[in-house]
C-alpha cells in the first residue's frame, strides 16, 4: 500500500522562518527544496534526517515560494508566502 506521510509546515505565510515536521521516524531522509516564482531553485538540501526541520527564507524577497519536499519516491508540492513586516 501507499505510504502517505502527514507533512505540517509553519507559519504560513512566513516572516522567514519555515518549519517543517514530517511524522516519518529518524532515520528516513527526505529532501527539501524551495523554488521562487520565477522558477529558481533558491534551496536544496538532501538526506535530512530530522523529523522537525527549519528553512530561512528570511534573506528572500516577500512573495510565493514552492516547497518541494522528496519522501520516499512522493514529492509533495507546498506553496509558502513570505510576507515580512
């Protein structure tokens, strides 16, 4: 059967600083990576092992960013607004 896992990511929208909590166990490695609205991959990081992780997308400009999260052959695709004060 599908494995689906529970992705939670917060806030939304975001002043910079993304968190991500997957209910996978430690050791399962995901990888995250964050595409800005003209299609740049602005973050990347492969093999997280952690089940809570944070993004700083604080140095960005406010606007809607992808969160592409790689677990297990799934790719879920979340949008992100970074909206500072």
């Amino acid at each position: 059967h599908q494995e689906t896992s529970l992705i939670s990511i917060y806030p939304n929208p975001t002043t910079g600083i993304v968190n991500i909590e997957t209910d996978k166990g430690i050791g399962t490695k995901i990888g995250i990576a964050v595409i800005s609205s003209l299609g740049a991959e602005i973050y990347h990081k492969e093999n997280v092992e952690a089940t809570k992780f944070q993004v700083d997308l604080s140095n960005q400009s406010n606007g809607v960013y992808l969160l592409m999260i790689n677990s297990s052959g799934q790719q879920p695709i979340k949008k992100i607004v970074v909206l500072k004060k």
